[in-house]
C-alpha cells in the first residue's frame, strides 16, 4: 500500500510519516509512506493509494477529497490528535481502513 501524508507545509506530515512508518514495520506490514504539501498533490495523486491529509487542512478537504477521488486514490482527514500522537497506530489504523484493509 501507498500511503501520503500531506499538510500545509510537508514539515508535520514528515514527522506522521515518519511515524507511521516504524508502526507499520512493528506490524510487518508493507507499505511505502511518503510525506508532502498540498501544492505537490497533482503529481503524487496518480502513484499512491491511500492520502491521508493533516486536520489544518480541514476547511478544504472537500475538494481535495474531490481531486483524490477523481485519481482513485481514497482520502481521509487525520484527527487534530494525529500530530502529538507518539507512535503511528491512530494514522495507521485510518490507511488501512481507507483501504480496505484491517490488520
């Protein structure tokens, strides 16, 4: 599975990716986190699977949920608890539930 971060900047979603990471590992599960601003979504809609995109951007989810859809990838929202969260259980759980998957 292909999972995006995203946030205003790519600096907090660096450090959720990150996290997510090592979580998913800890799992055994294979996936390839990658992390980025809102500016660069063009280019990496089309090589992921699963966005999921940082609570400061809640005011403009709806249309970049419409630019995900429009790219087949599923979208979610992280909770505002995402970025103070000491592992990556909570984004993990979320990715894996876009996805259809439930590990």
């Amino acid at each position: 599975m292909r999972i995006h971060v995203v946030c205003g900047a790519g600096a907090s979603s660096t450090f959720v990716a990150l996290r997510l990471r090592k979580s998913a590992a800890a799992r055994g599960l294979s996936v390839h986190v990658t992390a980025g601003s809102e500016s660069d979504l063009d280019s990496v809609l089309p090589n992921v699977d699963v966005l999921l995109v940082g609570p400061h951007l809640a005011s403009r989810f709806a249309a970049i949920r419409l630019n995900a859809d429009a790219a087949g990838v599923e979208a979610r929202l992280l909770p505002d608890t995402v970025f103070a969260a000491r592992d990556g259980e909570e984004a993990l759980a979320l990715a894996l539930d876009a996805a259809g998957t439930h590990s």
